[in-house]
C-alpha cells in the first residue's frame, strides 16, 4: 500500500491491460477524497451542488472530489488501465463516468484534511484521461457513520474529455 509522499511509476501502455493498482486508506474528512493533478488550482467550495451530491461526485478543472458515505478512514483503489475497462458493474452500489485533465503528469490522490505537499503521487502520461468511480457496500455502513465495509475504485485510462454520466446509481435508504 503506498504512503504519503510516495511516487509511483505507471508501466508502458504496451505492457499490460492494467498499467499500475495502488491501494490506499484515505481519510475521508467532510465525506470526500480527491483525485486531481498536481498543478490543479480548481476550487471546487461551489462544486457540491445538488447534481453532484446526487452523483456523490464533484468535478472541476484537473480535479474530481469523490463523495463517501463516512467521514473517516475509507479503503480507495486507484487503477490506470490501457483502454476502458469492461462494464461489469455487479460487485458495485454505483458507478459514474466523467474526465480528467492530468497536464502535469502527476496525480494526486489525497483527503482534504491531508498535506497536500506530502500526499501520494503517480505519474502518469500528461494527457486527458477518461475516469470510472465506483463505489461498494454503501449499505454497509453502521448508523452512526464510523464503522463500515464500503470501498472506492477509481480507474483512469488515456481518452477524450466526456460530460459526468451516472452508469449504475445508488439509492441512499431511509432512515
């Protein structure tokens, strides 16, 4: 599993389906993590409008903040794949397909709360990559918030930029 302040190097394309997986535990603090590039200044404060919550996804320029159902440590596996991976979504409560803008080449993948200076870095291509998120065992998750099995996938491959669109979408339950 990777650590703050570790850079990780993505392998030629040519190589493999999956180019790199890295597994992290991200603290979740305000319900949400970020994937964005390193040179990002978006400012994503009026990102969270009522699309977005709905999509538990918030997207700005060269940043996506990924919504959580807890606000604490919550496992993130983050994937960059050759070409988009098949749409197998059955092990999965909701997944959404959105884009990335990576000019720098570095991605950052980091909590709010965390020092961004010190957060984990993968190279990757500079370029436009087209993002899956995914998200498991939303329901799995105990009344207060604090415990839970839910878990985040985010796989990126090289592509062209494409509008958000809700793959397989989740219904939060009553209480």
């Amino acid at each position: 599993m990777a650590r703050a302040g570790d850079i990780v190097k993505v392998m030629p394309m040519s190589q493999a389906e999956v180019l790199s997986t890295h597994e992290f535990m991200i603290f979740a603090e305000e319900f949400q993590f970020y994937i964005q590039d390193e040179k990002s200044e978006a400012d994503l404060s009026e990102g969270w409008d009522d699309e977005a919550r709905a999509n538990l996804l918030a997207v700005g320029t060269g940043i996506l903040s990924v919504g959580c159902v807890r606000d604490m440590d919550v496992p993130v596996i983050f994937e960059v794949h050759a070409a988009r991976p098949d749409d197998d979504f059955s092990d999965f409560d909701q997944v959404v397909e959105a884009s990335i803008d990576i000019p720098s080449g570095r991605v950052v993948v980091s909590g709010p709360g965390e020092d961004f200076y010190s957060a984990t870095r993968i190279d990757v291509s500079p370029g436009t990559y087209g993002v899956l998120v995914h998200w498991g065992m939303l329901d799995e998750v105990d009344e207060e918030g604090f415990e839970g099995d839910d878990f985040y996938k985010v796989v990126l491959w090289a592509d062209a930029l494409r509008p958000v669109k809700v793959l397989k979408r989740w219904t939060m339950p009553v209480s």
